[in-house]
C-alpha cells in the first residue's frame, strides 16, 4: 500500500490542531506542571515529555486499531467504505469544520485527574508520565472527539491504515508537551506566557483550520454527491 505524504502531514497536522485546542491544551498544561515537578533533573524532564507522547500516541494507535481494523473487517462495511469513502467525508468534514468554528455543539463530558493523583503519580518518576499520556488521550472532550472521530478516523479509513495515521496523530498530540519538557530542561523561562501565546494563535489556527474544512467538505459534496465538475 502506498501513501503520500500530505495524509501523514494532514494526520499530525490534526494532532497538533487536537493538542493547542483549550480542552487538551489544558491537559497538557497538566502534563506539563506534573514534568516540572523533577524540574532539578533535566533528563527526567525531557524522558518524562517523550514518556507521556509515546502513552499518547499509543492510546490513539489502539483505538484507532480497533475502530478501522473492525470495520474494515465487515464485508459490506469495508465494500461500502470503497466505493463511498469520498461521498461520506464531504458531510463529515463539512460537519468538523462548522464545529471548529463554534458554530455547532457538541455535548461530550470531559475528564481531568486530582491533584491527588497527580502527586502521586508525579513521584513514580518517568514510568507515570506513560499511563498519565494514556489517561489523557482518552479523555475526550467536544475538540478532540469532534477531530479524532470526525476527521483522523475516515482518513484511516480512506487510506486502509489503522496504525500509521492514528500513531502520526498521537505524536502531534503530544508535540506541544514535548517542546515546553525541552526548553523547560534548557532553563526556559516566562512558561506562562508561551501557554498563553499558545493558545492566542489556537484561535486563529482552529478558525483557518475550520474554514478549510468547511470548503474541502462542500468540495467533496459538490464533486462526489452531487457529481459537479469543479476543476
């Protein structure tokens, strides 16, 4: 099976889209506070950052396994996804992009650990920043359901890669948590203020994003459903 590489670009490109939305971005601002709890050992720092990607990444593996693998496995699903993959992801991505841009709701509960737990787990050292990546990734909230569901998961389907697109995607989620762990390790300082640079250009990132959505998803309408020709 081949691949081109613009679906790899566009997989992590939703993971680091899925990583700076305020919902994750405030787990990872979590992961974050939980790294620079060893901040005397700038190893760890940096071993704890690629210790909770890789958690990340390999919760998005497994579920993005899961949900594809079974359904490619179904005849008539797998049939069905051949021959209308195209039609379906005008309406999803026509669907995501309106949500990016707030202007649909989606109500999906959210989860966060304890300050409790998160002490607890803080003292373990590297091996708790895994499953802390793992727990995180699997606490979805409207952005990252609407995005890994929406978007990440037809275009595994699409390409018939239930590993590689979800990996890719796990990696951009957990990119962010990776940089502040290397210039926290090199003695970065005002941490504060990049998060909140972060999450000023978020805006405009998921609005572009949303908007780019929106008319690849009328494209893939117009072209695929309707039988336009376009270009």
């Amino acid at each position: 099976m081949e691949l081109s590489f613009l679906p790899l670009v566009s997989a992590l490109w939703l993971g680091i889209l899925t990583s700076v939305n305020p919902c994750p971005l405030a787990s990872n601002i979590a992961a974050v506070s939980f790294i620079m709890k060893r901040i005397d050992r700038s190893s760890v720092v940096l071993s704890s950052g690629f210790s909770y990607t890789l958690g990340r990444m390999t919760c998005y593996t497994v579920l993005g396994v899961l949900l594809t693998s079974s359904l490619l496995a179904i005849p008539q699903t797998a049939q069905f996804l051949q021959k209308h993959i195209n039609q379906v992801l005008g309406p999803v991505l026509l669907f995501t992009g309106l949500f990016l841009l707030g202007l649909i709701k989606v109500p999906v509960t959210s989860f966060s650990l304890s300050d409790r737990v998160n002490s607890r787990m803080a003292d373990t050292g590297v091996m708790s920043s895994f499953p802390l990546g793992v727990l995180f990734a699997l606490s979805f909230c409207p952005a990252s359901a609407a995005i890994f569901f929406g978007s990440l998961l037809p275009l595994s389907l699409k390409h018939s890669s239930p590993v590689l697109f979800p990996a890719v995607y796990g990696i951009g989620t957990g990119l962010p948590v990776i940089a502040f762990a290397f210039f926290i390790s090199f003695g970065a300082k005002n941490i504060g203020l990049l998060f909140k640079k972060v999450t000023a250009v978020e805006y405009w990132i998921r609005k572009a994003t949303g908007i780019i959505f929106i008319l690849i998803g009328i494209y893939y309408i117009m072209v695929h459903i309707f039988y336009l020709q376009i270009l």
